[in-house]
C-alpha cells in the first residue's frame, strides 16, 4: 500500500524517471545496429527504425552514466578515470 501512496504522491518524478529508461528500453529493442542490417529491411521500416532511435535516448549512453552514478567513477571517452590515466 505505501508503494502506491509513493506513486501517487510523486507522479512527476515517476515520469521523469520512467520516460527515459522506458525510451532507452524501446530504442535498444528496435534498432537495428549495423547498416547491414538496415540494408535488410524494407526502406519504409529501416526510416521509422531511424525515426525511433532519433526520437529516444542513447541506451548505451544512459547506462554508462547510471554506472557511473552508481560507482561515483566518471569515465572519460579516452579512458582516464576521475582524470587519472589508466
């Protein structure tokens, strides 16, 4: 019951949270990731596979940083850690 008095008590915060991992879960899913694999679909479907990879968040991107929420370690994309080279 307190689960439910949570969510409705906070339904901004819920949205907020839930569209991006809700994007990210559907862009992951349906996006082909290779242009080969585009080059398999008919034009119609590999467009609106780019429509929604376009209009969603980066999954990997969105896990990198929740890792790097979780960790408290920020990676830079040349592989320093915390400004650190490894």
């Amino acid at each position: 019951m307190h689960i439910l008095e949570f969510l409705s008590a906070h339904k901004d915060t819920i949205v907020t949270l839930a569209f991006p991992v809700l994007s990210a879960i559907v862009t992951w899913l349906f996006k082909p990731r290779t242009p080969e694999e585009y080059s398999l679909l008919s034009p119609r479907v590999a467009a609106v596979f780019k429509f929604i990879g376009a209009l969603g968040i980066d999954a990997p991107k969105l896990i990198e940083s929740i890792q790097q929420i979780v960790t408290g370690k920020y990676r830079e994309k040349n592989n320093q850690l915390n400004g650190v080279s490894k």
